[in-house]
C-alpha cells in the first residue's frame, strides 16, 4: 500500500451505479489512476487486456488495455475522503468510474496482462463483459456523472 500512496493521487466524483440499478450520486474515490500503474509496472502498449483477481479466490474481472487507460479508471484505496474498509472491497479496490460498479473489483490482490479479456465472476453469471452504463446489460440510465 506504500507504494501506491506514493505515487500521484487522483481523486475521482461520479456517480456510482449498479447494473441492479441502485445508484449513489457524487461517490469520492482517490488512488492512482490505473494507466499511471500500468506505466510503471512497464506495461507495454501492445498488451491487449488485463485480468484483476481478489483476496477472497472467487471474483475476478477483466479490461481491455483501451478501458484499463482511460482517465477514469483507478486503483482506489480511499472512498468519500476515508481510507476504504473491508466491507466496501478494501483496502485496495478497482473503480471502473464509467462501467457498472460490477466492474469494480473488490480486495484486489493482483493485475496480470493477458492475451485477451477473460470473464469475470459476474459475466459468467450473465452480465456483460463491457458494463458501461447505459450501454450494456440492456439497461439504459444516464451515464455516470
């Protein structure tokens, strides 16, 4: 956790929605934006995709490289300004700001660059393997803002 506190912060407010649609407006999150991870883990652009695995051996989740550069993606450890807690996916969890929060893996406990995206726990139970709001999973909400 050291490192990743030591490298630059970006702290993100959107909107957080879930694909049940449940949604809590205006959520902080700060960490280090995944792209700033992936440089400095030496990440090569021809990567295609990236798998992320959790503490607890069962949820995973998957991004392009594309997805995984985007300037609203992050490797978060605080939410609203506090460090965040086991019971939200702490201490360390992904925010995919832009996608269902589905796609936000909880208790992340590694990133590895693979060939191709490979579903996650959730899309092998029926969700889509790309969960943007408002495009994916037959909903239709307003993106995240």
């Amino acid at each position: 956790m050291a490192q990743l506190t030591s490298m630059p912060q970006t702290r993100l407010v959107r909107d957080v929605q879930c694909v049940t649609g449940w949604r809590v407006p205006q959520t902080a999150f700060t960490g280090v934006l995944l792209s700033d991870l992936l440089t400095a883990a030496g990440v090569r652009p021809g990567a295609t995709a990236l798998r992320f695995t959790c503490f607890d051996d069962v949820y995973s989740e998957s991004l392009t490289l594309e997805q995984a550069q985007r300037p609203d993606m992050l490797v978060a450890h605080r939410m609203r300004d506090e460090p965040i807690t086991d019971a939200h996916g702490g201490p360390v969890r992904l925010y995919a700001a832009p996608m269902y929060f589905y796609k936000s893996a909880k208790w992340l406990s590694g990133i590895t660059v693979t060939d191709e995206v490979t579903p996650g726990y959730w899309e092998e139970r029926g969700y889509d393997i790309d969960g943007w709001v408002g495009k994916s999973n037959g909903r239709d909400d307003h993106p995240t803002s």
